[in-house]
C-alpha cells in the first residue's frame, strides 16, 4: 500500500485555490477549498492542461484552458459523470498536508 507524502504546509494554499506537486513521479493538484484539503489528478483528461491552475468554485475545478469542472470530493467531470479523473485521499497531520498516491494501473 502507498504511504502518504507530505505536499504542504496547512496555510501555505489560499482557501479556494490549487497547486500541482509531484508525487511518486505523478502530477497531482491538491487544493484547499472550503476548510478541507482536496487532491487529484493535475491533468485535465481532454487536452493535459495542469488542473492545479484552475478557478475552483463549488467545490469543482474549472480546468483552465477549456473549463471542464471536475469535483475536488472524487474527480468526476461535472458535465459527464462517466469522466472522472483519480482522486486521492488526503489528510493533516500537525501543519504537514499529506496525500496519499497509489501507483498508476496500466490500462488493460
């Protein structure tokens, strides 16, 4: 099983806002958004922009180049719930921000 790693500092995201770490070789935008810390998959699935980069609102982040939503709570898009992107669990331990990121399955 995948450890958690820690990603930031509790603070260091402004509340409604992302940023894009690397973790275990993957990219991953981890926001802070409505008291809570939130993690998924930096890369919008239509043409790879860095989701960490969007405007979040409602609990969704608008990927910046073409606005797809994904919700920050489990990654699914907004306009197609059969789309999702990975989300990963996130926890505070002290002021560390940790996310935990198994590997990536290859597709069948």
């Amino acid at each position: 099983m995948s450890e958690f790693t820690t990603v930031a500092q509790t603070g260091a995201i402004p509340e409604g806002q992302g940023i894009t770490v690397v973790v275990d070789g993957r990219l991953v935008a981890v926001f802070y958004d409505q008291g809570k810390y939130w993690a998924i998959d930096d890369l919008c699935p239509h043409m790879g922009a860095s989701l960490g980069a969007g405007e979040v609102h409602d609990g969704a982040v608008a990927c910046p180049w073409h606005a797809w939503r994904f919700g920050l709570c489990d990654g699914t898009w907004r306009d197609n719930p059969k789309l999702k992107v990975d989300h990963f669990e996130t926890r505070v331990v002290g002021t560390d921000v940790q996310v935990r990121v198994p590997p990536k399955t290859p597709p069948a």
